[in-house]
C-alpha cells in the first residue's frame, strides 16, 4: 500500500518550505533586479537621451523593463528550483498528486495579467500623446505638437520663439537631402539642428518609399512620395547624431547613411546664413518650396543633385565609397 502513495515513493514533501521560501527568494531576487534594470542598465539603453523623444523612449523601455524584470526571474526561478527540489528520485516511479485547479491562483494570475495589459494601455497612451508624438511620423496634419509652439511661418525661423523651426527631410536613391525654407529654402547633404530647440522634420521623397531614421535623436517616419510626414523633436546636447534609411528602397539601400550634428544656438545660425549664401546659386535652381514635390516636373534635378555633391546616374545618388559600383 506505501507504494500507491506519492509521499511514500518520494514526491516532495516540503509544501511549506515552497510557500514561504519560493516567494521570499522571488521577492529578493526581483527587487535587486528591478533596481539594476532600472538604475544600472537603464540609462545606456537605447537610443539614448540626446534629445526629447530619444529621452522618452528611453524612458519606456526602462519601464517596461523593470516591469518585465519579475515576470522572467520567476519563470527561471520556478524552472530552477523544480529542478533542485521537486526533480523525480531515485525509483520513484509513481505519478505526482493529481491537480485539479486552484481558484486563489486562478484569480490572482487573471487579475494580476490584467492589471499590467490595463496599465501599459495607459501608459503608451500617455507617454504617445505627452512627447508630441515620440519622435514618429504622424502624417500631414499632427495631432499633437511640442508645447508652445506653432507652424504658421516658413519665411523666417528666431531662436527662442513660438515659431518653430522647420527642416524638409527628402529621401531619394540613395540619399537624404534637407531643405531649410525659413532660410530662404536652401537645399543641402547637411543636416544641422540647434540645441534646445524645438524642430519639426517634414518628410517626403522624390521616388520610392525610404524611412529617415535618426535614432539616436528618437526620430522615424517614413518618407513617401508626395506625401509630408511629420515629426517632431528637441535636441538636448551638442554633438553628432546618426541617420539612416531604414526602408528596404533599392539596390544600394545599405549606403544611404549621413551623420547629422547638433549645434549651439549661435553656431547654427551662423552656419544657416553662410550655407544660405553659399548655395544662393542653387536655391535658384530649386522649385517653390511645397511639402511634396513631383519628380518628373524637376528638370533640374540632375542639375540640382551634381552641385550638392551626389553623382549617379540619372541624377540619383551612389555612394562612391561603395565598393560595388554599379
């Protein structure tokens, strides 16, 4: 009879030392946790804090971070101490005690998936709609847009003032280009921001559809043909910052990459104005600034292209440093 008993054959034994023993180890290992997500690792995530939407990502991902921090360490904690203590002894051969549900644990397992889903709702809707947006593209007509500011002018941009300065990013095979119509709609490979400023990106292309990627400012949105997307952001530090396309848009999408730099305020309009005079000659050659372009109207494309230093074919750009030469 002793061996038609799973407590006689060798099944665990130590229900009390598991309830008591098992959450406290949780407990202590998910804080200590938390804290080194949250503390430690957090302020290196990804994409970093130069800027308010990388800052705001940054932010969530630390969120979701601590918050994910228990739900694994319970996991491989409950894996590793059924290894340790409930594994099968030595000939044991006998089934373990059938179960046939728990209602506390049932309702404190619904409740509590609940409560995170509910929470994290929230918390997106939040964190999506405060940060104008989080760095992504929100289309034509944005719903939410930094504080303060406004986009009625494009003929002049002042630092410091309600009128937020605006830059054309223009994606095109294999480049970005970026147009500045508050500085008489110069046209330049550059791509300069001032710090502190509130800057709002418009985006479109000139043929397929690219993505301007520039991460670690929090930015993306996609950049599609005859259609303005935008985007908004606000540097906090001096320095230099990466771009990339990041939509599969051709046979050289791999080299369209730039480096962009945050300036100080006095820098940037300096360098605004003598960019502005240098390319006068250029900007003539430019159609009216609009927030799409149709390509095939562009005659001086090729023209346009050659001054600002991108050669190809067909007035498309091609990275001459690419190994693969087409």
């Amino acid at each position: 009879m002793a061996a038609d008993s799973p407590t006689a054959a060798g099944a665990p034994t130590s229900g009390g030392r598991d309830r008591f023993w098992l959450p406290v180890v949780w407990v202590v290992l998910s804080i200590v946790g938390c804290l080194l997500v949250a503390l430690v690792w957090g302020p290196h995530m990804p994409p970093g804090a130069q800027s308010t939407s990388a800052a705001s990502q940054q932010f969530d991902y630390r969120v979701l971070g601590t918050m994910a921090t228990p739900v694994v360490i319970g996991v491989l904690l409950y894996l590793v101490w059924a290894m340790i203590f409930w594994r099968q002894r030595p000939g044991d051969e006998t089934d373990a005690a059938p179960l046939h549900g728990n209602i506390k644990i049932q309702a404190t397992w619904i409740i509590g998936t609940a409560a995170i889903v509910l929470f994290l709702a929230a918390f997106g809707t939040y964190y999506l709609i405060v940060p104008a947006g989080a760095g992504a593209g929100e289309g034509p007509q944005p719903i939410w847009k930094p504080a303060g500011t406004t986009t009625s002018s494009i003929t002049s941009w002042t630092p410091g003032t309600s009128n937020i300065l605006q830059i054309q990013v223009i994606g095109q095979q294999w480049a970005f280009t970026y147009r500045y119509p508050q500085f008489g709609g110069f046209e330049t490979t550059q791509l300069m921001l001032p710090v502190g400023e509130p800057v709002q990106f418009n985006v479109t292309s000139l043929d397929v559809i690219h993505s301007f990627w520039a991460y670690t400012l929090g930015v993306k949105a996609d950049a599609n043909p005859g259609l303005n997307n935008v985007a908004y952001t606000t540097a906090y530090h001096t320095g230099q910052f990466q771009v990339r396309c990041d939509e599969l848009c051709g046979i050289w999408h791999g080299s369209m990459y730039d480096t962009g730099d945050v300036l100080s305020v006095p820098a940037f309009m300096k360098w605004a104005q003598t960019t502005k005079t240098q390319l006068a000659d250029v900007t003539k050659l430019l159609p009216p600034y609009a927030d799409s372009y149709d390509p095939t109207t562009l005659t001086n494309l090729g023209t346009v292209n050659v001054k600002l230093g991108l050669v190809g074919a067909g007035g498309g750009f091609y990275n001459p440093a690419d190994p693969e030469q087409p």
